[in-house]
C-alpha cells in the first residue's frame, strides 16, 4: 500500500481531503478532483468529485432531473398497480400486494452519478469473481508492470433474469492482474443472464489493483501511473 500510494501521487495532483473527506482540506471550487488517502481504517484511496466545481455542480443537477423522472414513473406504476388491487378487492374480496416507492427507484440515473464522481483504488487478493454486466469483460497483457488487464466498460445491465431482472449501472472497472501465472484468466457468460464469471489462475504472491468508477479519470490514472515499481515492490 505505502509503494501504491507513492507511484500513485504524481497522477493524482489533487488537493487532500478535509478530515470528513466531504471536500478539499482548504475548500474552494478551482480544484475538480480532490484525494481521501489511505488510513488504518480504511486502506482505499479514494478521488472524489469537489462538489463546489461548478461540473460537478452541473453534473448533479442533470443527475437529479433523470433521478426525479425515474421517481415519477415509479410513482405512476404504484398508484396503477394500487388501482388493480383495489378493483380486485372489489370483485373477488381478495387482496394481493402492491409494491411501493422505494430508493431503487432512482434507478440507473442515481448509480451513474455516484459513479461518475467518485474512482476507487485498492489492492485485493487476485481472486476469481463474477461481474454483473452487458459487456463482457475485456482481457489484454499488461503494460508497464501487470501480467494482464481486466476491464469492464461503463454500462446498463438487467441484475437477474430478463423477465424479472431490473437495470442496474456498472461502474466501469478495471482491475491491474500482478502474477507469476503467465496462463490467460478466462471470462464465461452465465447462461444469458447479464453476469460473467472471470477465473483467474492461482499463483503465490499474486494481487490486483482494483479501480472503479468515473471512466475518464480511470483511464487516466491508469495511463499515467508507473506500475512496475509495484511489482518489484511485490516480489
């Protein structure tokens, strides 16, 4: 962790979070990205969008419209399907449930936003995992220290099935592979379901970073930063 903040700093140039990490330790709105580090009690580093920046400030806003969009059509289908029970009742005495208002009714517009300003970094054990996502994951070589790359794209997917599954936001993520493993990790869809499952080969002493979220910015701390001083650091 000491190695990945180190190599990390020269490509995040961003003020320091203040001590609740809501906004830049000296405040003001110049800055579009500042940097909570790394503690004892949390080991992520972690680049949040400075919501004084007048971007961010545009961005939430044009959030909140498709938030509230969302809101008012769950309304309408609750009140319809409120509508239906009570003709129910009415003709059969019979009552059924009716599904309520609830938080994930912001739907995909609220899980975009959180995504789009926030970009998560940490290291993890280099573990298989499965990934829900509408496009499949993409693996290629490493370049400049990881044996090999993981990437999921941005993207809208259906959590479960298609006939009860519901849209979700991936953030998009990619996750740095540091192994002695030479062997390719595969990637196998789970029937047709919007859901992979990546199989990374085992190895001693392998790890991955793992960043998520805003798009941009990751390509852009990926693009900037010198691994290999993590993986001499590894061995």
């Amino acid at each position: 962790m000491t190695t990945l903040v180190e190599i990390l700093r020269p490509a995040l140039p961003f003020p320091v979070a203040d001590v609740n990490g809501d906004v830049p330790v000296r405040g003001g709105e110049s800055s579009k990205w500042f940097v909570v580090w790394p503690t004892p009690d949390d080991q992520r580093i972690v680049v949040r969008a400075n919501p004084l920046h007048r971007d961010t400030q545009a961005s939430g806003a044009e959030a909140m419209a498709r938030i509230q969009e969302a809101v008012v059509a769950a309304e309408r289908k609750a009140q319809a399907a409120y509508d239906r029970a009570i003709k129910e009742v009415q003709q059969t005495g019979k009552t059924s449930n009716v599904d309520g208002v609830t938080l994930e009714d912001e739907g995909v517009a609220g899980e975009r936003i959180d995504a789009e300003l926030e970009l998560t970094i940490a290291i993890e054990p280099a573990a298989s995992f499965e990934v829900g996502t509408s496009r499949a994951p993409l693996i290629t070589p490493g370049v400049n220290g990881p044996t090999w790359t993981i990437a999921v794209a941005a993207n809208t997917f259906k959590e479960g099935t298609a006939a009860g599954g519901r849209d979700r936001f991936r953030p998009a993520e990619t996750r740095l592979l540091f192994s002695e493993s030479t062997n390719k990790p595969s990637v196998d869809r789970r029937g047709d379901r919007d859901l992979y499952a990546v199989t990374i080969p085992t190895s001693a002493g392998s790890f991955a970073v793992v960043l998520s979220g805003n798009e941009e910015l990751l390509g852009e701390v990926v693009a900037r930063t010198d691994w290999s001083k993590l993986r001499r650091s590894g061995r």
